[in-house]
C-alpha cells in the first residue's frame, strides 16, 4: 500500500502544491491531473524517492521510503519523460541492459518477444537514434513486460507519441498489472481509458 | 537478490559502458590527442635541449596526463543524465556506489589506460632512461585511476550545471595536486639516482582510499544533481 501525507512541493523558491495526500490499495489506478507546470512529474519522482518533498512522507507498507531504498526500488518501475534508453546501443541492447539491472529474468529471446509484442520486431537491433520518437516510446514501455512482480509503476506520460494501436496495447499492459494487484500511478494528457478494479484522480494546481 | 546480483550489476554497467565507447570511438581519441599535442608542444617551446628535455619530462607528461583525464570528465555522467538513464540508475535495486564505482572504471578503461600505455612512448621523445620510463608508466597505472575517482565527485557535483566544464576544473585540480607530486616525484627520483618506492607507496596509498570513498561519495552527489 502506497500512502502520501502532506506533501508539498517547492521548485526554484516557487510552491507547486501543499498538503497532497492519497492512499492507494493494492489494484488502484491514480491519475495525476493539472495544467503543465503544476507539478505532475515533481510528485511522481518524489514518490519514486529522486525528489525530497519540502514536506510531508510517503510511505511504502507502512514504512518511510527514505529508510526502505534498494527493497523499495525493488518494487518500483519508474518511466520518466525521457526514454532512458541509449542513442547508439539497439533496441534488444537497452532492453537487456535495463533488465538486467531490474535483476528481471531476461534472455534476448524474451526480450526480442516483448519488443515483437510492441511492434518492434524489425528494428529490434537498429541503434535507437534511428528510430521513430514513437518507437523509442515503444523501447522503453517494453521494460513493463518483464515488472509484473513490482508492485508500483509510476508512468509520466507513457502514452505520449504513441500512435492509437501502441496506446491500447499499453493500456491493456497496464489493466492487466492493476488487474493483478499492482498500483500504478500516471500522468495523461491523452484521453486514455485504463480498466481498473480501483480508480482515483488527483488534480493538482488551482 | 542473489549474493552474485550486485556483481552482475557492476559487469553489466561496465560491459554497457565498453559497450558504448567503442560505438563512439571518436570521444575517446580526443583525449588520446589532447594528450599527445600538450607532451609535444613542450620540446616545440622550450627547444632541442635535451637535458632541460630530460629534467623537465615527468613533469610534462604527469601534468598532460592530469589534463586529458579532466577534460574526459565531463562526459562521465553527462551523457546518461541527458537522456535519462541517470535516474533508472539511481533507482536500480542496487547500491548505487556500485553501479558509480562500474562507470568510473568504465571510463579508466577507455580514457586512463590509453594515457598509461602511451606514456612511455613520448617519454621517449624526452630522452628518458628505461627505468624512468618504467617508473613513469607504473606511477600513472597507479595515479590515473585515483584521477579518475576523485574527478568522478566533481563531475556528480557539477552535473547540469551551467559552464559546468569550468567549475569542474576549479573543483577538481587543487585536488589532483597530492597525486601530481607523488606520480612526478617518483619519476624524478629514479632520474636522480634514488629509489621510487615511497612516492609508489603513496600513490597506492592514494588509490586505495580514493576506491574506497570516491564511488559513494559520488553517488551521494549524485542524488542531489539529480533533485
């Protein structure tokens, strides 16, 4: 269980947001809402532990995330804006990379499955530079293929640049981890329908 | 976790780090001939006299080498925290002193060894003797990667900072000073007819302190550039 008390954020002497505070069950979906600037991806990289809130916890089981570390980074997927994936290595590179890092049970059989699975199959040892903004979106979301045992993803805007059969596909990657009991906590501006047992919306700024 | 993850995790980022290096091969050649054109442009300057030549050699080659593993630092973690594999870093289940300590020897591998190796080649343009030759290669086999460690804090501090190149020279050259004098100085003490094993010994010294704290201290730096 995912709980947040009070958090306030304060970026370059500037308040984004005070006193947020949400508990989330194991299937619930949250839906971070607000303007661009409001503090959307502040609040997702603190829940991710990368951004100190000004004020407030956020707790993971109970227990603060700042003291759990590496067990709770276990648990966690985190996909920022940026892809994270590298220019000059392939497709099939980065995915290995990135998973063998998670300690995923990865073989390049399964991870050229997965990114065959997002339609990647032609260019799954293309250097990335050559891909499609789109396509690199698609290199980076193959890594929730192999996180189904974390049990909190945090998603900026995983739908962006994808086209509508990528972003149901993802969608349904998503259900199907809610549908399994994992948390997930996301930003859209898309209007995306996510099936979930449990929903929830947050609206940040004015 | 497996006792053997935390391993697998240090080979993984360095094999993708070799990995990248050699795809990018150019980055690593500029240091090679940043270092090559400083060591020459001295007997250029100074003049054909080879015993100045000789006495002022280590010197030269210890300060070109100091140079060319600064001006390699600033793509230690630039590259990874431009396009966000930085923060998937920092938020692997691993120390993450660890997975600094893989890039750090990473980036030795690539930008320090080839200093050492090609060392004692302009040494010879020096006219250095064969033991001072041989003392030079081993002191920076030893001093580089103390370069590399120490630099590798600056580079965390200085990370997405504005005219960060500079900040980090001033940040990480007062520091370079003690491995500057002891990797000199055992070099300047076999032309001089002594032994160089108390400058060796402290440049080891060096190194193993620099392993021990350097990676977690520029793991901590880390986190906050990263705020």
């Amino acid at each position: 269980m995912l709980v947040a008390n009070g958090l306030e954020c304060v970026r370059g002497g500037r308040r984004l947001f005070r006193a947020v505070g949400f508990e989330l069950d194991p299937g619930t979906a949250l839906e971070v809402q607000g303007a661009n600037g409001s503090g959307k991806t502040s609040l997702l990289r603190m829940l991710c532990g990368l951004l100190a809130p000004a004020a407030g916890e956020i707790l993971w089981n109970g227990a603060d995330i700042r003291t759990l570390g590496e067990a709770y980074r276990g648990e966690l997927v985190y996909l920022g804006h940026q892809n994270a994936i590298k220019d000059d290595l392939s497709a099939l590179e980065n995915l290995l990379v990135s998973e063998t890092l998670a300690e995923s049970a990865v073989t390049p059989a399964a991870a050229r499955d997965s990114l065959a699975r997002l339609g990647l199959a032609g260019c799954a040892d293309l250097p990335t530079r050559v891909l499609s903004q789109g396509q690199k979106r698609r290199v980076a979301l193959a890594r929730l293929l192999f996180r189904e045992r974390c049990r909190l993803w945090v998603l900026d805007e995983p739908f962006v640049a994808l086209d509508q059969q990528a972003v149901r596909e993802i969608a349904a990657i998503i259900a199907a981890q809610l549908g399994g009991g994992g948390i997930v906590v996301y930003t859209t501006h898309q209007e995306v329908a996510v099936a979930a047992p449990r929903r929830t919306e947050l609206r940040l700024g004015r | 976790m497996s006792a053997s993850a935390p391993l697998a995790a240090f080979a993984c980022v360095l094999r993708r780090d070799l990995l990248l290096a050699l795809r990018r091969r150019s980055d690593v050649a500029t240091t090679l001939f940043f270092f090559v054109i400083v060591v020459t442009l001295f007997p250029l300057g100074v003049g054909p006299e080879m015993s100045l030549l000789r006495t002022m050699a280590p010197g030269v080659l210890w300060v070109a080498a100091l140079l060319a593993s600064m001006l390699a630092l600033g793509r230690l973690f630039a590259g990874d925290y431009a396009d966000g594999t930085l923060e998937q870093l920092v938020l692997a289940p691993h120390p993450l002193g660890l997975l600094v300590g893989a890039k750090i020897a990473a980036h030795w591998l690539v930008t320090g060894l080839p200093l050492v190796l090609l060392a004692p080649l302009l040494g010879l343009a020096f006219d250095m003797r064969a033991e001072a030759l041989g003392t030079l290669t081993l002191s920076l086999l030893l001093g580089t990667p103390t370069l590399g460690l120490i630099g590798a804090i600056g580079a965390a501090l200085t990370l997405g900072l504005r005219g960060a190149g500079l900040l980090l020279s001033l940040l990480v050259l007062p520091l370079y000073i003690p491995v500057l004098i002891f990797g000199a100085g055992a070099v300047e003490a076999v032309a001089g007819g002594l032994g160089p094993g108390a400058h060796l010994s402290v440049l080891g010294a060096l190194l193993v302190l620099a392993l021990f704290f350097a990676p977690w201290a520029a793991a901590l730096a880390l986190r906050i550039s990263l705020e």
